[in-house]
C-alpha cells in the first residue's frame, strides 16, 4: 500500500493539488505535501484502516492493470497464455497476490530453440519426478537469469529494491520455530544454481548420506556466519574490495565472450533451495 493514487483517491473532501514535472510527482494537500499533512493529520496505517473498501478497490484496479498491461502485453517475451491469481490480506490489512503464470513455450524467442526445448523436457521430468541432467539444468539457469535478479547494480532500480524487496524478518518469520520459515537469510551465490534433491542427484546412494551429512554441517556453519550482523558487517568490508575486483574481472570476461560469440549473457543471481526447487519452479 504504497501508492499515492492510495491516499489521493481518499481525500476527496480536502483541497488536493497534483504537479508532474520532470519525471517527479508533486501531490498536495490544502497546499502542504502530501506526506507532512498525512504525518500531521492521521497515520497512513489509520488512514488505510479507515478506508478499506476504497482502498481495496484502488488495488483491485492496480492488479488488473498489471495483469493488462504487463502480464498479457504483447511485448512482454515471457509470453504467457494463461494466469491465475488469488489475493490475500495480510494480518495488517495489507492486499498482495499469489498466482501462476502459463508460458506459452512454443512462442517464446527469448532462448534458443535448443534451450526451450531441454526447459519444456526437464520440466516434464521435474513433474514425473525423475533426475534431470546438466544441460537442462543449465537452460533453467538461463531461463531465470532472463527475467529474475536481486543485483543492485542498476541504479534505475537499485533504490526500489532496496526498500520494498528485502527481507526484513518479523514475528509471523518465526511462526513455527526459532529459524525464519522463509529461509533468510539466504546462501550467497554468484550465479544462478537450480539444485535438485540429492536422490536426484550424481552422488552414489551409499555415500549420499554421508555428502548430506558433511553438506548440513557445512552449510549451517556458513549460516551462523550470516545471521551475525556484526560479523557480517566486517566480513563485507574486509572484502569488499576483492569482491569488486573479481566482479569487475567477471564483467571483462563476459564482455569479451560476448564480442567474441555475440550471443547476450547477463549473470544474475537466485538461489534455489534443494527442498524448495519443485515449488520454486512452479510458483
Ligand atoms: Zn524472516
């Protein structure tokens, strides 16, 4: 809830005033900014709470606006056929969508035909349970390097980002145990991995317990490192600027493989879980 046209289409009794000048909204109230007069006359959660069917309809609007405009677009490359969505509220009355998306795989021209192909195969096996190979891992790798990231590099949407896509845990995180039920924080990764459950995987039955075993151990020691904010704090600046260097080295790599073979590469990173790869994929 987070929009102006939120609060705008609220305030139909005041003296409202709406300026667009480069590139920046300007909303006023009884000719005081919007915000100052909210913080002065009601808090925006009050506010909200007060006029929740106009609200609920301002929202309405907006997801059908985006499903209009941006999921069925001709020009949006996922290419989707189909969609479904359910709205739920949140416990603080805040509206937001879960829904799944169809991809029309025989229109898609974003990958390779190549690669669409080894998706549309894993995707069948992943359905069937069975092992998927490399190559197709590999293609949904690049497949969510398309259309998914969480860099802050570019600075059109750096900014965004940070403010409503990063998880802040709260009291529903802990709901059900001492960890955060949505797995923050996450393992770092500097590309996209798709992992699979390890009877899916390379690793011989007999020795799978053991490589389970070792993987536990270390993965949650790397957790506790990442849930100490100090250390953590420390750890980012002792390398921070190694980190730059090899991203920039990264960077000049990619930018001559891509010279050389002219075919686009972006990397981009998400990471997948092993017990929530099924889920993810089809979310
Ligand atoms: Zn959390």
């Amino acid at each position: 809830m987070r929009w102006s046209e939120n609060f705008t289409s609220l305030l139909q009794d005041q003296h409202i005033s709406y300026k667009y000048s480069n590139g920046e909204e300007q909303i006023n109230i009884n000719d005081c900014d919007w915000q100052e007069w909210l913080k002065e006359n009601e808090s925006r959660h009050d506010f909200i709470k007060n006029n929740l069917l106009n609200a609920t309809l301002t929202f309405h609007h907006r997801v059908k606006m985006f499903i209009k405009h941006i999921i069925k677009s001709k020009g949006n490359p996922l290419k989707i056929s189909y969609h479904s969505y359910k709205v739920e509220f949140a416990l603080r009355g805040a509206a937001h969508v879960h829904g799944v998306l169809w991809i029309d795989w025989e229109n898609i021209d974003i990958l390779s035909k190549k690669d669409t192909q080894l998706i549309k195969d894993a995707l069948k096996k992943i359905k069937n349970e069975q092992k998927i190979e490399d190559n197709e891992r590999n293609a949904i790798a690049k497949f969510a390097d398309e259309f998914i990231s969480c860099s802050l590099k570019n600075p059109k949407t750096a900014d965004i980002v940070q403010s409503v896509n990063v998880h802040n845990h709260t009291k529903t995180c802990k709901k059900y145990g001492s960890d955060c039920r949505f797995y923050f924080p996450r393992f770092p990764t500097l590309k996209t991995i798709v992992a699979v459950p390890l009877q899916h995987s390379d690793i011989p039955v007999d020795k799978q317990e053991i490589e389970s075993c070792e993987a536990k151990r270390i993965l949650s020691s790397v957790k506790v490192v990442l849930q100490d904010e100090q250390a953590m704090e420390e750890i980012c600046e002792i390398n921070k600027e190694k980190i730059d260097i090899y991203v920039q080295t990264l960077n000049l790599v990619q930018k001559i493989g891509l010279i050389l073979s002219e075919t686009p590469k972006k990397k981009q990173t998400i990471c997948l879980d092993e017990k929530n790869v099924l889920k993810h994929l089809y979310l």
